[in-house]
C-alpha cells in the first residue's frame, strides 16, 4: 500500500481532496491532505513547501499529488526529501526560476483557454461556475460555492526554487474537459517541460471532486507500474 501527500491548488483547501482521500483510504492506502492557508499574504511558496514537507519528509514510500499551482510546490519538495514518485494533476507546470505570475504568458495559457471557450461557443469571461464547477454534481457544486479561499497574491512574484525536476517516476494526470487548461494545451506543455505524455481522463478541473473513483483507479494503475520501493 502507498502513502500519498496531496497538495492543494491556489486556495490550498485539503476539503478539494476529501473524496479521493476516501477511495484511498478505502483501498487500504495512507492518504494525507495538506491544508495551507494560501489567503494569509504572509505566507509564500516557501512556506507552502515546508508545509508539505512536514507531512512528506523522512517517508521514502511517498507518492506526492499536485494539483493546478501545487506543481509549483511538488518539484521544490521532491528536491528536499526522498519520494517514491510524483503526479501532477492537471497542473502549472512550472520550469525552474519560473514564478506563478509568469507561468500564464509564458504558456500561452489566456489565449489558449480563451480560444477553447469561443470554439466551444462558450462566453470567454472567466467564471467559477463556468470554468471550475461545469462538472460537479449539483450538491457538491453548492457544497463548493460556499466555501472557497481568495489566494494572496504573495506567491505570484516568488520564483519556483528547484534546479531540476527530480529523476523519480513522475505522472501527469489531466482532464479532457478542463476549460482552464484545455486538453491540447496541457498536452503541449507537459511535453515540452516534463518530456513525457500525460493520461487523459474525463473530467474538468477539479477531477478529485468530479471523478475520485477513476482518479483512484488510474492512481492504482500508475502505482502497480512502478519498481518495487
């Protein structure tokens, strides 16, 4: 069985990850949420590392989860402690130096979401409701709408202090219904940053929420695959 430390996106909310970490749990593995309060200005990407780094640290076994901007955190804990593998799930996948401000034009993210929305007949205005929630059922859409933290601004001028992504098994897990990060574009920067081929799977954004079982599953699969820790 694995032991996996989940690490949030921009809001840094571990409710994102309850029901994965239920399947998980369910399937007899360690599953731990990182809870980082991304609304506190005083707080940086520094802080968000040693935060995962005190529930990752000194467990060699770990399989490290980022999800969106948490990709600006994994690499910078992977080069800290011993990992047994990371996957990134639907994320910013940063180069080293990089900041969280640049990563969307450096990407081309705003032209390619845009882009997305007008050939989906989509409004090309940026909506929660539009852009994250399209895909959760109706209780959980409203469980979401009333919570919600507003990231600082902090970490968006902090750069992403890692040399290297580390040279450990390393998986990209992405939606085929993401309307923040369309499909093609992830698949375009994962490639070009990461030089492997992410797994598509139904879903948007939020895939721990809108498909935690098939998220579950596909991390089982990766899981089997790897050596022997």
């Amino acid at each position: 069985m694995a032991r996996f430390v989940l690490i949030p996106g921009a809001g840094g909310e571990a409710w994102y990850f309850h029901l994965l970490v239920e399947q998980l749990e369910g399937r007899g593995h360690e599953a731990i949420a990182v809870d980082i309060a991304e609304d506190d200005p005083r707080l940086g990407l520094e802080d968000y590392a040693r935060q995962v780094l005190a529930d990752a640290a000194g467990h060699p076994e770990t399989v490290l989860l980022a999800q969106s901007m948490g990709a600006f955190t994994a690499p910078v804990v992977a080069s800290r402690t011993p990992l047994r593998a990371l996957v990134l799930l639907n994320p910013m996948t940063p180069i080293p130096g990089e900041t969280p401000g640049e990563w969307w034009a450096q990407t081309g993210q705003p032209q390619a979401r845009v882009a997305a929305d007008r050939a989906a007949g989509r409004d090309p205005e940026f909506t929660v409701e539009t852009h994250f929630f399209h895909d959760l059922p109706d209780a959980l859409r409203e469980e979401a709408a009333k919570g919600g933290r507003t990231p600082a601004t902090t970490p968006f001028d902090q750069s992403a202090e890692f040399i290297a992504w580390p040279s450990i098994p390393i998986k990209a897990i992405v939606g085929r219904d993401d309307r923040l990060f369309p499909l093609e574009f992830q698949q375009r920067v994962i490639r070009e940053r990461l030089g492997i081929e992410p797994e598509a799977i139904d879903g948007g954004h939020l895939l721990a929420l809108s498909r935690p079982a098939e998220l579950a599953d596909r991390l089982e699969a990766f899981l089997a695959k790897l050596p022997e820790a």
